[in-house]
C-alpha cells in the first residue's frame, strides 16, 4: 500500500516551505557560482544549466520559481549540486542570502 502525504503527516504548507527552500537555493547557487562551468562574473545561466543537466530550460525556471508548483526528482537536485559544486544537502537547508 502506498501511504499519501496526508498519512506519513506531511502537509501542503511544508511541502511548500521545502519547495521554496530549494528553489531559492538554486536560483542563488546558480548566480553565485565559483565552478568551472561559471562565468567571469561567477555565473551561470538557466540555458547553460539546463544543457549541463541534460535537462529543459523551462525545468530549471521552474525549480527557480516559487510561484510555480513543479515537481522534480532527487536526480535532477542531485546533477544540479555537481554541476554547480555544491554539497546536495545545502539546497535543503534554509539560508538567509
């Protein structure tokens, strides 16, 4: 039996509080980036990410997006953190930038 979110306690404001959390993380992880795919002003564009990622450009705004409700995997989270050189556990993780 698949347990629903409701079930596990899981409810729609901190689904959104998480979602949030990632999204302004990888927005900021994106425009404030020392890797070596960054540019001369340490960023990277949402194109360039996405192409790095093997994933849509319109993907990546919408992770950036917390207005929009877009569900991702743990994979794509997981590519964006190497591709940006940041430990995976910081995208979850409440910053104050």
């Amino acid at each position: 039996m698949i347990e629903t979110k409701e079930e596990i306690g899981i409810t729609d404001e901190e689904l959104d509080k998480i979602f949030s959390m990632i999204s302004r993380n990888v927005k900021y992880y994106r425009r404030y980036n020392k890797s070596k795919y960054a540019d001369k002003y340490g960023r990277i564009s949402q194109e360039r990410l996405a192409e790095l990622c093997q994933v849509s450009q319109s993907l990546i705004a919408n992770i950036e997006s917390e207005r929009v409700k877009q569900t991702f995997s743990i994979t794509v989270i997981a590519t964006i953190s190497k591709i940006l050189g940041i430990p995976f556990e910081e995208f979850f993780k409440e910053h104050h930038f």
